[in-house]
C-alpha cells in the first residue's frame, strides 16, 4: 500500500467514523436522544483526527530543488 493509498483510506474512514459519532442519535447508537454526549465528542475528534492525517499522508511531496 503506498501511501498516498494510506491516506485516503484514513480519510474515508475519518469520515466515516466522524459521520456515525455525530448521527449517532439519528441510528439509535446514542444513550440519550437529542444530546451529545463525551462518547460522541471523542468518536468525532477521533474521526477528525483520522481525517487530517489521511490529508497528511495523501498530500504530495515536492522534492526540494
């Protein structure tokens, strides 16, 4: 896997699990309806935090001259 590969994987999964903690009511995941709770805030950062280092990993380095 190279790694621009890599970073895309970690993007798509950043958004997914960014996306899931966030709707976690709406699926029924959620221990209180309407509210956000730590465990959701901790599976957003997560998700966030997933998502900015597949852009770290994907971005395309430029050889110094």
């Amino acid at each position: 896997m190279t790694k621009k590969t890599f970073g895309l994987a970690l993007i798509v999964l950043g958004i997914v699990v960014l996306g899931v903690s966030l709707a976690a009511d709406q699926l029924r995941l959620g221990a209180a309806a309407g509210v956000i709770g730590w465990k959701q805030w901790t599976g957003a950062a997560a998700g966030a935090l997933l998502f900015l280092a597949g852009i770290w990993f994907s971005r395309k380095v430029v050889p110094p001259n």
